[in-house]
C-alpha cells in the first residue's frame, strides 16, 4: 500500500524551462511534506519542505506547492540547470514518521 | 565536517552469512534510521532509533537487527542474509527535536548483494 506515489518515474526538461514533479499522498493525517534530491552514488540530500498550513514554500529557484483537499503536492524548477539533473523523492509524514516516494528521475537537456 | 558515514560501500556475501553494514554520524544526532531503496519501491523504513537504546522496528524490519549503544553509531545486523535482501541501504540521521521539520541527513549509501 504506497501512501506516497510519484506516477512518473522520469522527467526531462530543457535547460532553462521549468521542471514541474509530482507528489500525491493518501493519508489525511500527513502534516509535513519534503523534498528530497539524490545524485547517483550519494545519499539523498533535503532539498525544501513545506508543512500543511502553508500552501507554498519558495527558496531560490525551487518551490513547493501543496494542495490539501486533492493531497498533492509538486515541485517547481525554474529555471532548470543541468546540475539539477538528479532522483527527486517526495516525503510525507506526521509525528515522527516519514513516508517516501518512489523517486522521479529529472533530466535536465542542453 | 558534518557527516553520516556508512561502511562498506559495496559488499557481497552469500546467503546465510552474518554481515553487519556500519554508521557512524558526528552530528550529535538523537535519531538515527536505516533505509533500503528498490527499483519501483523507493525509500523504505527497516528500523529507527530515537536515541540511545531506544530503537523501533520501520516498515520493512524482518530479517534486520539493531544497536544503538552510543549515539554516533547504529549498526543494522543481518543474521541470516538472504537474496531478497540485495538492496541499497542508507543511513540517516536528524536532529530528535523538531519532528519532520528537521531533515534527515544521508550517508552515500551501502550497496549489497546477496547471492
């Protein structure tokens, strides 16, 4: 039973247009939401959260929208780099309990 | 500088055989958990620990052991590999205040195969 569902397992996108991946979680209870960036051979790294009274965080060139009624949230790259090239997972959660996704592979073409 | 450090990095072993994968963070972390990725599957909870001999079984524990003796290190035990335990595992560890709002941070993962 997957709480969290990234339906696309990849994403490619030119550099300097905008990346748009999606989250969507079924768990009402969920309370706080990340992202997460992982680059082959490393772990993955925070990349920005946002918790459920907000319905946008922004940091740079990365945003994070959350929509509660239709539990779902997405990530904005603008604009994208080829350094942003990466596994993105979604992560959600309440208490102490984080559920993750299972990952979009961005790429992010000259 | 501030890390999670997992050893080995990769390591085969045959079914059956007593391995044990090491992490070690010097963050002063009071959480620490372990995590297997699978194609299609994602990130997995196999066991966490909120602080010294405190630990709690994750999603996925079966076949799994853990210490947490002191709190840089939380060793995860596999007594009896088996093939369907070929998977990469990832330390992590966080901050035990704040709940989700402080992240976990990653070691660069072990990769191991079970033949």
């Amino acid at each position: 039973d997957q709480q969290v569902k990234q339906n696309s397992p990849s994403l490619s996108v030119q550099e300097g247009r905008i990346s748009i991946l999606n989250c969507d979680y079924t768990n009402s209870m969920f309370d706080y939401f990340l992202w997460y960036k992982k680059y082959p051979a490393e772990g993955p790294t925070f990349l920005i959260s946002i918790s459920s009274i907000k319905d946008k965080n922004e940091d740079g060139r990365f945003t994070v929208f959350l929509n509660k009624s239709a539990k779902h949230l997405s990530l904005h790259i603008v604009p994208s780099q080829p350094g942003d090239s990466a596994v993105y997972f979604c992560a959600a959660g309440g208490g102490n309990k984080l559920t993750f996704g299972t990952g979009t592979q961005l790429k992010v073409e000259l | 500088e501030a890390q999670v450090t997992q050893n080995p990095r990769y390591l085969i072993t045959v079914t059956g055989k007593k391995l044990t994968v090491t992490c070690s963070q010097n963050m002063n972390h009071e959480y620490m958990s372990w995590y297997r990725q699978d194609p299609g599957l994602g990130l997995r909870q196999i066991y966490y620990s909120m602080n010294v001999e405190v630990t709690d079984k994750g999603d996925v524990p079966e076949g799994y052991k853990v210490s947490r003796k002191e709190k840089r290190n939380f060793p995860l035990i596999l007594e009896s590999p088996s093939p369907n335990q070929t998977s990469l595992y990832f330390c992590a560890s966080k901050w035990g205040g704040g709940g989700l709002s402080s992240p976990l941070h990653f070691g660069n993962g072990t990769r191991l195969t079970v033949t």
